[in-house]
C-alpha cells in the first residue's frame, strides 16, 4: 500500500495527519477506520512510518532511490531492523543506511518519549501495587514483556533528564505574547489520592511561533505557586512580555501584577461567558450569550462598546443581576482590542493552550491516577516536548511584524 502524500505528523494513539490537497480534512482516526482490526491498524501505521524514513533519507541524500542527479549528496546501503514502541503495538521498521553512516531518523527520539512516559506511567502502577491486572495487561501489550522495578528506573532516568533540560532551559528571545493556564490531575500522595495543578506556560516569541515555556506541578492554583513559576521563567531569561492571556483566577492573577508588572492582562473571554452562565436562570434558552459573545468579533473597541451599550439595554430589565455583572467585569476580557486586528482572534482567549491540555487530559486518562508526582511530570513534559519541537516546525503562529507596526501607529498617534 503506498502514501503518496507526505506525512508530517504521525500519532500513536492510532491516528495522523498529512498535508497537501489529498487529504485537506486534516487528522484522519485510523480507529475508526479499522474498528477491533487491531493487526490491520499496525499494519497501515508501520507502512505510513516507513514510507517517512524513506522520505527521510531521500531529503537527506537529495536524490530518490536509484535516481541520476548531480545534485545527489551520497548513496543508499541497506537497512537494519530496529522496533518501535506505540500504542497499537511494538512495531518493527526497516531503517535505511547510507554508505557515510551519516543518516539519522527524527522518529524514535520524537515518538518514544511520550510513550515511554506513559508506559513508565503504568508500569509504576503495577510495581507499586496500585494498579489491577489490566494495567499489566497494558504494558505488557505495549512492550511485549513485563516490567521489572530496574527496567523503569533505567528508562525513567535517561527521560529525566532530557526533560530536565527541556524544562530549565534558558530563554534567549523575548516573548511579546503570554499565555497562562492549569489543569488538575489525580496524584496519589502517601497512600492518598489528590490532585495536584499543573500549570503551563506558552510564550509567542517576536518570530511568531509558539513555544512551551513551562511544565510544573502544585498542589494547587494559588498566587505563590503562580508566582513561584513566573519568577522560575524570569531566572531562565524570559524578557519582553507586553500582553498576557489568562482565566480570572485570584492569585494568578496577582502574581502576573506582581512579577509582570509591565504587561497587559487579558481574561479569556469564553472563561468570561462561562462564568457569566452563574448570573442567568437555569431555564434561560434565549439570545442572550449568543449576542454577548458577538461583540468579541468586532474589529475595534469602539464598535464594540457601542454593541455592548445596546445589548445592556436590550437584557437589562429581563436579566439585570447578569447585566450589573457584565458592565462591571467586562472591560477585563476586552484589552485584547489594543492589538493588531489579525491577532484578536488568537489572542483573546487561552483556547490555544486549551487544545494542549486537551491532548494531555486524552493521554493522561489512560493513566487515571498517577503512583507519585514524578511520573505525572514526566508524561505531561514529554507532551510538551514533543509539541514545542512540532510548533517549531509548524508556520509561524503570528505575524509579529503587525505588532510593531501597531505600536509605532498607537505612538503616532498618541503624539
């Protein structure tokens, strides 16, 4: 079976992605397609793998297998054998050669470390007794074999460390844009299950492009914790934050005031029309959100405000405890009004790290309830390692040049 299309994202879980006009839909679920099929499902992911190690090498060379070129920057020689981890099953690939022994494939490196991680995951789970005998069943489908308490550990130790280093590194550039949010999983902690807040941080550098800043565990969201993270990214070098995006959270948004006094704050608007539900009648089933909501796809403030004094009007009577809310709260979720208009949709809500920690609450589920911190860590890392290097491959994210057009016009025009 051939793939003519260049794959540039492949998924474990039994699904991936291409470009180009043959398949414009995007993520294709390879689950759905085969069903219980699961020897049909391997089979098509280890044939999709391997036709990307052969795309690999003929980038690498300059030239397809057996073509004449002038241009060709060495020659094939064989392959070797070499066994891939995934979700679907130990896969078996051929890794081609070159004559230099020059050639070295991106794909185990980027697609075993979260695997590894998770697996890790489960396998404490069983070495520590807090697992049932489906966990074992797991792991052991996953590997072909059971795991023993050194194997782990050696596994653990050599991702430990590549994720320290991910998570330490120094930030060499400056961040314009800041994005911040948590979510919770399940820890066991001294034999007790709690959960602990996962707090991230993404950062839009002056180039445009995304990039984790930051991984780190709490037992809860509060300003020291917060402030603990902010403080960690300014020791690691982060510079120039001008706007950052966040949900309302108390002490979050204390410590941003506190550590990051010269930036812009901006609550996410559909945290904003979330909360706004807490202030209608259960049974409300009218208009109301819908046409609040509206007034975050107007082009600048003014047409904005005019919107809002309109629908205060219209709901004031029926809903007045939602319109004293809104007039008094809104003004949070509108600063995003002061950026260029092409970045208003982007960066008026956290829904960009929200899709992130979508990825992680589909991997970490697998999981349920973590044996320790340090293996909640390690998956949820491994994620953001493996996405920070994809969106650093990916287009840019932004046209930053527009924001420093933006700024030069604001000052004109305050002058």
């Amino acid at each position: 079976m051939g793939v003519s299309t260049k794959i540039t994202q492949i998924r474990t879980d039994g699904g991936y992605a291409m470009t180009g006009n043959q398949c414009k839909g995007g993520r294709i679920n390879l689950q759905e397609i085969f069903g219980a099929n699961k020897d049909g499902l391997k089979e098509l992911l280890r044939e999709v793998l391997q036709e990307v190690l052969e795309q690999e090498m003929t980038d690498a060379l300059g030239a397809e297998k057996g073509e004449r070129s002038p241009g060709r920057l060495g020659y094939r020689s064989g392959y070797y054998s070499r066994g891939l981890v995934t979700r679907v099953g130990k896969l078996e690939l051929r890794i081609p050669q070159d004559r230099q022994g020059q050639f070295s494939t991106q794909i185990f490196e980027r697609y075993q470390r979260s695997e590894k991680a998770l697996v890790s995951a489960l396998a404490e789970m069983y070495i520590q007794g807090v697992s049932t005998r489906k966990v074992k069943a797991i792991t052991e489908e996953l590997c072909g074999h059971a795991f023993s308490a050194s194997a782990i550990s050696a596994v653990n130790k050599t991702l430990d460390e590549s994720l320290e280093r991910f998570a330490k590194r120094p930030l060499e550039e400056a961040y314009p844009y800041l994005v911040l949010d948590a979510r919770y999983e399940k820890v066991r902690q001294d034999g007790v299950i709690r959960s602990q807040a996962v707090q991230i941080a993404i950062g839009i550098n002056d180039e445009g492009r995304r990039q984790i800043l930051a991984v780190e565990l709490a037992n809860r969201e509060s300003q020291t914790s917060w402030k603990d993270v902010l403080l960690e990214l300014k020791s690691r070098g982060l510079r120039g934050v001008e706007f950052v995006v966040s949900d309302d959270h108390p002490g979050l948004k204390r410590a941003i005031a506190e550590v990051i006094p010269e930036a812009v704050w901006q609550r996410c608007y559909v945290h904003f029309l979330r909360n706004a539900l807490d202030h209608l009648p259960r049974k409300a089933v009218d208009d109301c959100l819908q046409e609040l909501r509206w007034l975050y796809d107007r082009r600048d403030l003014t047409e904005a405000q005019k919107d809002l004094a309109q629908w205060l009007e219209r709901w004031g009577q029926k809903y007045p405890k939602l319109c004293e809310w809104v007039e008094e709260n809104i003004g949070e979720t509108l600063t995003f009004y002061q950026l260029p208009l092409q970045h208003h949709k982007h960066m008026k809500s956290t829904n960009m790290l929200e899709r992130f920690n979508e990825e992680i609450k589909r991997r970490t589920r697998v999981v349920r309830i973590f044996p320790n911190e340090a293996s909640c860590l390690r998956l949820i890392r491994a994620l953001a390692a493996e996405t920070h290097e994809d969106w650093l491959e990916a287009s840019r994210y932004l046209n930053m040049e527009l924001l420093k057009e933006h700024k030069k016009l604001r000052l004109s025009l305050a002058a």
